[in-house]
C-alpha cells in the first residue's frame, strides 16, 4: 500500500491507535527468575501485584529448573 508522504504520520498514528484498541499488550512486564522458591513465590507474586495494582501490567516466573513445587506455585 503506498502512502502519500504527508499522510505517512497520521497513518503510522492511527496504526498505532488501532492496534492499542486491539491488542492486550501490558504496560509493564515483570520477568523474575525462580529457583527452588515454592515457598517464597506466591509473596513475591502478591506484593508486585499489589504494588502494580493501578497498571495495566504482567508477571512473567521463569523456573529455572527448580526441583521443590516451584511451577505448581
């Protein structure tokens, strides 16, 4: 689709208007390594939550090999 130069940025702003409607993407991704944290894990999980309440946000637990109950947490 060729885009006349002047109109280049009201497209690439409606582009992104429509895919902000259109998409569930957070505004802030919280990526945490895990490690044997079974016990430690639903905490961690419940004061990020708690301080991300008001955002729009994902958290994201690598297991990393735990050999505790770390991925059924």
């Amino acid at each position: 689709m060729a885009i006349p130069r002047a109109n280049k940025s009201r497209f690439r702003a409606r582009q992104a208007a429509d895919l902000d409607a259109h998409s569930r993407v957070p505004l802030i991704s919280v990526v945490a390594p895990a490690h044997n944290e079974e016990e430690s894990l639903p905490t961690f999980v419940e004061k990020v939550t708690a301080q991300l309440a008001s955002i729009d946000h994902e958290i994201i637990i690598v297991d990393d090999g735990s050999t505790d109950r770390t991925w059924a947490t």
